[in-house]
C-alpha cells in the first residue's frame, strides 16, 4: 500500500492555486520535496496533516482518507514546522513531554518518551535549559524531538536545516538518515536546499506553480547522461567552443572557464581531443558530466517551463 495518495487535489486561496490537479503515489521511505519559494510544499504537508481541506480531490494518508478523520491521521504523524515554533520559557524536557502528552501519552510515559527522545537527538545534557538560551542548531533539534516524541509512522519536516552551519547541518542529516532505519519510520523532507535531499533521501517529489513534475526515485533523476563532458582547456575556452561547434557538438558555457559539450550521437570523448589538438587548443581537464540533483532539478522546471 502506498504511504501517500493524492488523486486530483486542488487547493486554492481566493484566484491563487497552490495545488492544482495533483496525483501523486508515495512509498514509504526517506523522501524529499522539492520546489522553489511558493511552489505549494507546505500546502501540500498542512493538507497531508489535514490541518487544510483540499478544495477537490482525495487526500489519503496511510490508506485511510483524512477528511474523515483527520486527528486520527495527525496521531500518526510528527510534523516540525517551518521557523522558530519553539516555546522559549519551557526547557527542553517539558517542551517535549507536552508535546508526548498532546499525542495522548500519560504524564509519566510521556516524561520517560522525553528522555529518550532529547538524549536521540543530542540534548540529553541540555534538556533542563529552557528553550530561549538555545543556539539555532539546538532549537532545531528540541523541534525535531517533539517530533519524534509520539513515536509517528510519518515524519514531516519543512526546512530542517534552515539556518543551521554546515557542521550542524551535517548532524541534523545524520539524524533524518537514521531515522527509519532505526525506528521504520518515513520521512517526508521538504527544502530547497537540494544537496541535503541528495545526501538522505531515495525518492523525490517535484513541484513548481502546485503542479508535481516528478514524483518516483531519485537514481533515475541523476543518472549520468552518455555523450556529455565537462571540458576545461588553458586559457580563452572560446576558440576550442568554436571547433567543437563546427565538429557538430552541442556547446554551453559552465561558468568562465568550463564548457559542457555534448558529442553528436556515436561519437565520444577522442572527438574533444581530436578537435583540440586539430585546433591548437590544450585541454587541462575532461570528464563525463556528473549530474547532480540541482542540475536535475533545473532540467525538470526547464522542460516544464516552469524557469
């Protein structure tokens, strides 16, 4: 059974579509969303949580539809917002017991679960501090514990490493890596920070303009196209862009100093080097292209027109 189903929801906010037409399947796993500022990522989680009603269409969560019974649903999933959501004048210890105890958990099951939880995520010394002496990085993490404090199936986190340094990205990464495989939990990933889904996740969803563009795994996406190289030779690129143009490779410009070049069809990497030396042209570097998930990502908006 798929762990999400979408089939044609809509979600307007008076002439503006934030969801449109969307159907979409999702398995379980480590996932992330993807789209720019304003694509509908976090209209698309509010109504997975039911906390927003789609205007058309099925939303189901689990295999059960959650316009039903939304509380239900929420039971089953963690859910840490985007922005500061941390309540500053409670320690971290009673920040997430009240959140064990909004998730149904007596008081002492819920105080034990805080324990565990805040010693999981690395703020088992500080969970006597009260939240407002929190670093960004530790506030992040007593967020990501009230998450985890109801033990959910389904774990929704919208910019977990916003405003984080790379080490503490690093570690918050290492946290969302872990998690379903100790707990068997799914993680939902929405950012735009595309290296950090690159690093953690196995499937990918794509939305622009509240349209999905892609939804499956995420080693199709990045696959390695035959036939492209990044070429970098001494000094002016231009002249040996020129050559390999009129040697009917396709050519653009990465920057100052790197051309990508595409061979024509039958042709490899020996027709870039017959073509420099034909020219008088050095060449100081070349590789196939590796295609990372921001240049996926950008190819998927292109084809969309979604720029």
């Amino acid at each position: 059974m798929p762990l999400i189903e979408l089939e044609g929801v809509e979600k307007r906010y008076g002439e503006l579509v934030a969801l449109k037409s969307v159907d979409l399947s999702i398995e379980p796993g480590r996932i992330g969303l993807l789209g720019p500022n304003g694509a509908g990522k976090s209209t698309l989680l509010k109504t997975l949580l039911g906390l927003l009603e789609a205007d058309h269409g099925v939303v189901r969560v689990f295999g059960e539809e959650v316009k039903r019974d939304p509380f239900a649903i929420r039971a089953r999933i963690g859910y840490m917002p985007e922005g500061d959501s941390v309540l500053p004048e409670l320690t971290a210890l009673q920040y997430a017991t009240f959140a064990a105890e909004l998730c149904g958990l007596p008081r002492s099951e819920a105080i034990a679960r805080a324990h565990q939880v805040l010693h999981y995520v690395g703020l088992g010394e500080a969970r006597y501090r009260r939240l407002g002496s929190f670093s960004t990085g530790m506030k992040q993490r007593a967020r990501l514990a009230q998450a985890l404090v109801g033990d959910p199936k389904l774990l929704l986190l919208d910019e977990p490493t916003s405003g984080l340094d790379p080490r503490g990205r690093d570690e918050m990464l290492a946290l969302i890596h872990d998690i379903p495989a100790r707990t068997g939990t799914s993680v939902i990933l929405s950012t735009h920070i595309l290296p950090d889904v690159e690093k953690v996740c196995d499937q990918v969803v794509v939305i622009a303009q509240g349209e999905v563009l892609y939804a499956g795994e995420l080693a199709p996406l990045i696959a390695p196209e035959s036939g492209i190289f990044e070429v970098r030779p001494k000094g002016d690129p231009e002249p040996l862009r020129r050559a390999l143009e009129l040697a009917r490779c396709v050519v653009q410009m990465q920057g100052a100093a790197t051309l990508e070049v595409r061979v024509p069809s039958g042709e490899d990497a020996r027709l870039i080097l017959r073509t420099a030396v034909e020219s008088g042209q050095q060449v100081r570097h070349l590789a196939p292209l590796v295609k990372t998930l921001e240049r996926a990502f950008l190819q998927t908006l292109e084809k969309a027109g979604k720029n």
